[in-house]
C-alpha cells in the first residue's frame, strides 16, 4: 500500500512538472494544482503588490455542452430519422447539423448512461446491467469505480458549471436511502446542480423528484407534468447561471424520463395522431423503411428485417386489437412529440440569451431501441410485467380512453416497438441486434459544424461521447482524478467526422453483451447470438449453445442476410475476438438471469436491510425506496403502531409501501384503522375494525398469515387495537416481485399517488393528523 501511495504522488508530481513549466496549468491532473503560494518578507501590505489570484477557468472560446438524451427510442421513431412521428426540434437541429445513423447504444439504460458518462465500457463502469440487477462480479458490481470519473467531473475541475435534469438511473440501489453514501449520486459525481429522478423510471403526474440529494415535492400546478416541470428549471438554471458569469461555460446533461413506460402524456398530445396508426405496424415499418431511403437516412439497398416470430401480422388481430393497440401508438406518438416540444423550449431558451452557436448539443434519440417489455398485448399498468401477471385486451379495451392519463400506468404493445426501431427486427435489451442498440443521433454546433442536414455512417458508441467533447472544449484526457490514477478512455472521439463525411471511421471494434445477447463489431462485420427475447424472463436455454449469426455491416444495414455458413473461419474469428474483448472489459461469466437478480440475496450484492426481520421506523421517516426498504412479499409479517388519537380525531397514513397501482398501507380514516393491499391497482382488499379510536394513545396492531406454497399467494389478516376492537379479512393475492418503480415507503403520509381510496391525494392531504411514537414491522 505505501510503495502504491509513492508510486501516485511521483506520477502526479511528474506530470504537473512537465506541464506547469509549459503554460502553468495541467489539466491532466485533477482537480488543477495550486502553484505554490510566494512568501514575502516586508511587514507592511502597503509596501507590497498582491499576487494575481489563481482562478482554474475553461480553455479559451470552449463552447458550452448540451447532452439530450431520450429514454428508450428506436431509430425509426421520429420525423428527423424518416419515422411517422413528428419531431420539429430534432429536425431543426438536424437540418442544422449532423445525422449519425450508425450510432449504437448497450440496449438497456443504465449501462449506456455509464457509457455516456464516463468514455468506458458500461462493464468498466461495474454497469454490465441496470442497477437493479447489479451482482457481485465485477463488471457488474454497480459501483462506479473512483479510476472511472465521469466527465461531468472533468468538466466541472476544468471551469463549466454543470447541471443535470431528469432521469438518474447510475446509482446503486443500496445507495439511495438517507444513509447514503451519497458518492454515486449526481452531486457528487460532477454535477454542481441536479433535479430529477433517481431510479430507472417515474410517474410523470406525481414523480418522485430530488434536488441534489433532498426529496422535494412537484410544485402544485394545473396540468402538471414532470418532463415540463424538469425543462422550466433547466431553461431557469441556464439562464441564472450565463446570468451570474457569462464568460463561464456550461455543461448540461438533459435526460428525460420519457419515452420510457409509463408512456403518460395528455389528450391534447395523443389525440394529435388520432387514426395515424390504424393502418398498422407493418404498414408503418414499411413506410418508415421508404421514408428513411428517400431521405439518404440509410442505404438504398436496406432491407426490412423480417418481424420476431411471437409479433403477429396486423391484418391477422381482432378487431378490438387492432384499435387497442392503435391508441397505444398515438399515446406514445403524443409523448414523443411532447418530449420533443419540451426540449425545444430549451433550446430556444440557449438561442435567447445569444449562447446557441456557440453551443455543441449532442442530441441521442434513444439510449436504447424501443422497449418491447409491453409484451404482446401492452399494459395498462407496467408493474405487471415485473410481478407475471399478464393482461388481456377484454380487460384493457375499458381503458383505452384514459390510456396515459394518470389513472394509468401504460406501456404498449411490443409490436410498436418492433416498428419504431425498423429497419431492424428486434428492440430494446437485444443487445445483439441493431434494434436494441441503434438510435438516433444529432449533432448541432454552429461554430464548428458549418454543413448543415450533413449524414455521418462512420460506426460510433456511446462510449465516443465524452471523448469528442473534451477534444471540442480542448480539454486532454485526465490521468488522475482526486487523487485516484484514472483507467484510460475506451471510447473514440468523432470530431474527425465533422468535415468530412467520407472520413474512415476509427472505433472498429466494439463488444456488446446484456442478459446473455452478445455482438461484436469489427472493421464492418458482426458476429452476433440472440439468446432472449425481451418478453423472455425465464428458460432461454445454455448459453453454450447459442447459435451465431454473421453480417457483413458495410454491405447488410439492417442485418438480414446471414453468412455464417458461407464464412465459418471468419465468424469462428469473431466469436474468439468477442471473448478476448469479454475477459479484457470484465464481461465474463455472463449472467443470463433476469429475476433472480433482482433478489440481492441470489445476485450477491449489498442489500440495505440484509437478513434483517425487524424494522424500527419513527414519524417523519419517509421517501424509502423499496429496494431500501424491508421485503415483506411472500412472507408472513406484522405492523405495530403506537399512536396518539388527538381530540379532533384521527386521520391519514400511519404506515405505507407503493402506491395506486400497487402497494399497501396501515391508516386511519374517520378514526377507524384501517389496512388496504392494493393488487397493481386491479384489486384492492380492505381490512377494518369498524370502531372508531377515542382520543388518547394506541396500539395498533396489524398482522398478516401467508398462505405459502409458493410466490405471490394470498392469506389472512388482521387488525388489532389495544382497546379491544379486531377486524379480519382475507386477502387473496399479493406482488410477488414489486410493488412500484419510483413510489416509496412512508410513515405519516403516502407521497406520491396513494395506495388507499377515499384518504386524499398526495403528501398534504394523506398526512396523518394524530402523532406516530413508533412503528414497527416485522417478518415473520
């Protein structure tokens, strides 16, 4: 360990030697050393001249930063990539700029997010998955590394401000309650500001919303939106911060929660594709195909991959089908627009104070392709898909006419998915299909980017991000950040594409793998297995005996021509320079499953709660996430509240987990306690004693008796007061899996949407009106 400790100070002293004596700043250690402080000699200040401050500023003339990233959006989307749905922000910056067709992402959020991030491979970035599912092994962990800091961080040593609105989704899920640590959180991973959401996704109408690490509560507004909401304080903080130091740049990293399920989104925006897509999927990836050809988005001689086997041909659903999914697709069509509004309000906002030439706004359409996690028939709530309960179209078709307001949670079917990422056949988590990991993307910067509505195909990665804005803010690569000797960036910066259209691409080599879908691009082949469908969860097969697919890239954009038979040396080639790359980024053992890991237990990674049965919890305790939270699915366990009835009486929420479309909670209504176990919001069983509590202090008690034999069983109930008065009931199912995404565990209120009827809405009128001592739950 000390001959380490030596080993760092002489390399951070070599460097900041070298390159002090060249223009007295080193922007390769970071943060920038001080130089050392003059001594002085006279006693008197007036007989001196002060020293000139040492202040670290950004390069001269280097530009301010925007990264747009969009949730789960195929290439064949929007209007700006020859798609059905209207996108006029994109298509201004794109006519103003550059088209990279050739742009490809890990498949899954979390790990391309790292990417962006960091310049590393997301199984570098300890990202092999979402954080949700993160392992022990390493490329896996979940932790970002301290030798991998992100480029937020770089930025902000090296003079920007820096901001972050939206959607998280990079920190590990042991690591988001008020114990922190607080390290993988935005704050303190580069970002001055952050507001916005930290899991994977949130409910747009009632989010659950932080600003730096501080829960907070979406203002109170008519019609209010959190996509809206994220770019009022974007637009206010860039403005504030050009405002306070305009000869300071700034960096921002936009990161909407949409379009990624739940697709919600107001009639004014969905009723806008009204009888769009009645024509259908096929149809639409059709045209889309025609369109993308007629526009030179792709090659002429693109084919249309040919549709997975389990997506049914159009003309072959039911009637109520075919309208079903219809007004799926205009939802999802309204939130995109919406989206692309919002994001146009931004940069309209940057032109405003004269900032937009000189910004470069890299724009990603998609950290992924469209999500196909809606299975064949869609859902009205997406806690569904995580929990097996399948949803059927007779049981959808009453909801249709409020599919994404907020008495739905919605997801579509994942036929849609296949037809917004045509050219492709498959979609978002296919990490070895171009449909999972190819989306859009736009680059804008009028100083530097002179040819406008220009096409770029050289192959690029999210990884080729944070290189190519530090070569345009000037900025080298660190070599040691706080201290910590930084592993080397692995992507490739393409500043040298901005000219020249023809240049010869230089990331030639990249692996992709996620849940068992492996890939490897190289020098315009791609050898590639697929080993589950997103819709899979369980029984793939070995992966031993997955089969291989080879393409020639250069002469086969959408993959549809297979020559492995033809070229068996050369594939056998590329699986071996896949494992080379596998063991090189920490890819191995590749771990297949997808709900086991979501148990820490099974996956090996830090759990919170650990084996813990018991859970003290105490008035004011609110904002748990669940993954932070005790586990009380498929198990017997009790509630016991100690209360204080107040004169006036009692009312809200003592104790609570979720929320309208799945949860529980222990409360009191009109003085009664009361218990309700809300199924995914299709069923809700309510236990009561049916006696009102006097004023004074309490015991309530409340217990539930699994049945077992299995997950997600039903059982009996009880409630319990320490003046004698019971109640009893039945409660026939329980979530085996989760019970929300983004709704929290709370003492004394239910934050977001509630779990239980007739007790209000929201923080304020959830609150309990008496006084909570203690509460504790216990697994029995």
């Amino acid at each position: 360990m000390k001959q380490k400790s030596l080993l760092i100070l002489s390399l951070v002293f070599m460097l900041f030697s070298s390159a002090y004596a060249q223009d007295n700043i080193n922007r390769e250690i970071l943060p920038i050393v001080e130089p050392e402080a003059k001594t002085y000699t006279e006693l008197d200040a007036r007989n001196t001249t002060p020293p000139k401050r040492f202040e670290v500023k950004a390069p001269k003339e280097a530009p301010n930063v925007v990264i747009v990233l969009i949730d789960d959006l195929g290439m064949g989307a929007t209007s700006a990539f020859g798609g059905p749905i209207n996108t006029p922000t994109m298509d201004r910056l794109s006519n103003g700029g550059l088209r990279y067709n050739n742009f490809n992402t890990t498949s899954l959020c979390s790990p391309t997010r790292m990417a962006i991030k960091t310049g590393r491979n997301h199984h570098t970035c300890n990202t092999g998955s979402i954080m949700e599912t993160s392992t022990a092994y390493p490329g896996n962990t979940g932790s970002l590394p301290a030798s991998v800091a992100p480029l937020a961080e770089t930025m902000r040593l090296n003079g920007y401000s820096t901001a972050a609105f939206g959607k998280w989704h990079e920190t590990a899920a042991w690591e988001t309650s008020v114990s922190g640590p607080f390290d993988r959180w935005p704050t303190r991973q580069g970002f001055d500001k952050f507001y916005g959401f930290i899991g994977g996704e949130t409910d747009q109408w009632a989010p659950l919303i932080f600003d730096g690490v501080k829960k907070v509560n979406p203002p109170k507004e008519e019609n209010y939106h959190f996509t809206t909401d994220m770019t009022n304080q974007a637009i206010n903080w860039v403005k504030a911060q050009q405002s306070m130091t305009p000869d300071k740049p700034f960096f921002v990293y936009f990161s909407t929660g949409a379009v990624h399920a739940p697709h919600h989104v107001s009639k004014e925006w969905s009723d806008k594709y009204k009888g769009q897509f009645d024509k259908g999927w096929d149809v639409i990836r059709e045209e889309t195909v025609a369109k993308m050809k007629a526009n030179g988005i792709i090659p002429k001689n693109t084919n249309l991959g040919p549709k997975p086997e389990a997506i049914k041909d159009w003309k072959k659903l039911t009637d109520n089908e075919r309208k079903l999914f219809a007004r799926q697709a205009e939802v999802f069509s309204g939130f995109v627009e919406m989206t692309d509004y919002e994001i146009g309000r931004l940069v309209d906002a940057i032109d405003e104070i004269g900032e937009l030439d000189n910004t470069i706004i890299v724009f990603v359409a998609g950290d992924n392709g469209t999500s196909a996690e809606g299975g064949m028939v869609g859902m009205y709530n997406e806690m569904t898909y995580f929990n097996f309960v399948e949803e059927k179209v007779e049981d959808l078709i009453p909801l249709m006419d409020d599919w994404g307001l907020p008495n739905t949670f919605p997801h579509m079917a994942a036929g849609w998915a296949v037809a917004f990422d045509a050219p492709f056949t498959w979609t978002k988590q296919i990490a070895s299909d171009f449909g999972g990991t190819r989306t859009g993307m736009i680059v804008h910067y009028p100083d530097q980017v002179k040819q406008g509505d220009g096409i770029r195909g050289q192959f690029t990665h999210a990884i080729d991000i944070a290189p190519t804005i530090l070569e345009v803010a000037g900025l080298p690569e660190p070599k040691v950040v706080n201290g910590v000797p930084q592993t080397p960036i692995e992507g490739t910066s393409f500043v040298y594409s901005f000219d020249d259209a023809n240049a010869p691409e230089r990331h030639v080599i990249q692996y992709f793998e996620l849940f068992g879908n492996r890939a490897l691009y190289y020098d315009g082949w791609f050898a590639r297995t697929i080993h589950r469908a997103p819709w899979e969860m369980t029984d793939f097969g070995p992966l031993e005996e997955d089969k291989w697919d080879l393409y020639n890239v250069r002469d086969d954009f959408s993959l549809t021509k297979n020559l492995a038979a033809k070229y068996p040396e050369k594939l056998e080639e590329m699986k071996g320079l896949f494992m080379a790359e596998a063991e090189k980024y920490h890819v191995l053992p590749i771990d297949d499953r997808v709900v086991e890991r979501t148990n820490p237990a099974i996956a090996g990674r830090p759990d919170i709660m650990g084996g813990r049965t018991t859970l003290k919890l105490y008035e004011g305790m609110e904002g748990m996430m669940e993954n932070t939270f005790i586990n009380i699915k498929n198990r017997s366990f009790t509630i016991d509240a100690e209360i204080v009835v107040p004169e006036s009486g009692a009312n809200g929420v003592i104790l609570t987990q979720g929320g309208r479309f799945g949860g529980w909670s222990l409360y009191m209504k009109n003085d009664v306690p009361e218990f309700t176990y809300n199924f995914l919001g299709l069923e809700r069983y309510v236990i009561t004693t049916d006696a009102k509590l006097a004023p004074g202090k309490h015991k309530v008690s409340f217990a539930f008796n699994y049945d077992g034999g299995g997950n997600g069983k039903g059982g009996d109930a009880t409630i319990e007061v320490s003046d004698g008065s019971k109640g009893k009931g039945r409660i026939e199912r329980t979530q085996p899996n989760m019970f929300s995404a983004d709704e929290t565990a709370d003492v004394g209120l239910d934050n977001q949407t509630p779990v239980a009827e007739g007790i209000g809405y929201g923080p304020e009128e959830t609150t309990f009106t008496g006084k909570i001592d203690k509460v504790i739950i216990e697994i029995k």
